[in-house]
C-alpha cells in the first residue's frame, strides 16, 4: 500500500520524482519512548545519514493515569540532544503540519492563525477511509487517498461490501 500511495504522490507532484529519493526503513516499532528514538537515529548513522528529522513525541505514547501524552512534543529531540555517540548526527527537529482551511491544503502550523487549522489524526484519516468519506480538499492526493479508501474496502467482509459478490453456483 505504501509504495502505490508513494507512486501517486509523485505523479500527482506533491513531490518532485525529479529530486526526490523514496527509502523504506523497515524497523518495526518496538521499544517506545527514548529508546524507540534513540534506535531508530543510531539505525540511521549506521546506514550513512548524516541527518534525521525527529518527529514530535517518541512514538506518541498516552500517561498511564492522566489525559495527557506521556511525553513533550519536543521529547525526541532532547532525547536525542543528549544521547551518546549521536555527535555526528544533525537533528532537524519536525515542523508541526495541519490543514490550513484558508489556503485549502496542507501547510505548516502558524500559532498566530491557530483557529485557521484543522488537525486531522491518523486515527481521524482511518475512519474517513474506512467509511469512505473524503477528507477536505487538498488534504491528500487524490490517487493516494483512492489507495488509502481501497485497502479499508478490502478489510472488509465480502458480505458487507458491496464490492464483492456471491459466488453463483454452476
């Protein structure tokens, strides 16, 4: 699924095939929490790169008792700040990105403009998928999207899915 919502991202040019390079690193998440960061910067040194972009929160972990996640948004990077043997490693921390309901796309998140942005979660992108809903223009590509809509069809029971019919007896 990954690599044909991959190929409509770039034929749709949200990415630039030209300049662009697509690298799967398949590594599984684990760990969690500083050491799921940790390993994943030192995966990354041991295969050449000399820059990582650490996302906001090691694996978006929820506290065990309060309503809050378990961790800062900018965890990753102080993880990895203070990490050793991470010296040559450049940490580009991540830009904050949400859908810009002025602009109609996707853009990164102005605090000045707050009320001018939706977040979308992954578990919101699921659930419009899984009920076929679209999300709002120029959240996505629409190819990627049809990817998306399609995989979550054929998780679904043939008797529920219209898609699929009975097979009819000879």
């Amino acid at each position: 699924m990954i690599r044909i919502s991959i190929k409509f991202v770039l034929e749709d040019g949200v990415l630039n095939p030209d300049s662009t390079v697509v690298s799967i690193f398949p590594s599984p998440m684990h760990y969690a929490g500083p050491t799921e960061v940790q390993w994943h910067a030192k995966a990354r040194i041991n295969a050449g790169a000399n820059f990582y972009i650490v996302g906001r929160d090691p694996a978006g972990m929820s506290h065990p008792i309060e309503k809050r996640d378990l961790y800062d948004a900018d965890h990753g990077k102080k993880v990895l700040s203070m990490a050793p043997g991470l010296e040559k490693l450049n940490i580009l921390p991540f830009r904050v990105a949400a859908y810009d309901t002025k602009k109609k796309k996707m853009d990164f998140f102005d605090p000045s403009r707050k009320d001018d942005f939706l977040f979308i979660s992954g578990t919101k992108m699921r659930t419009l998928a899984k009920n076929r809903e679209s999300p709002p223009d120029g959240f996505m590509c629409p190819g990627g999207w049809k990817v998306l809509v399609d995989y979550y069809d054929s998780l679904t029971p043939p008797e529920t899915n219209p898609k699929f019919r009975e097979a009819v007896p000879a």
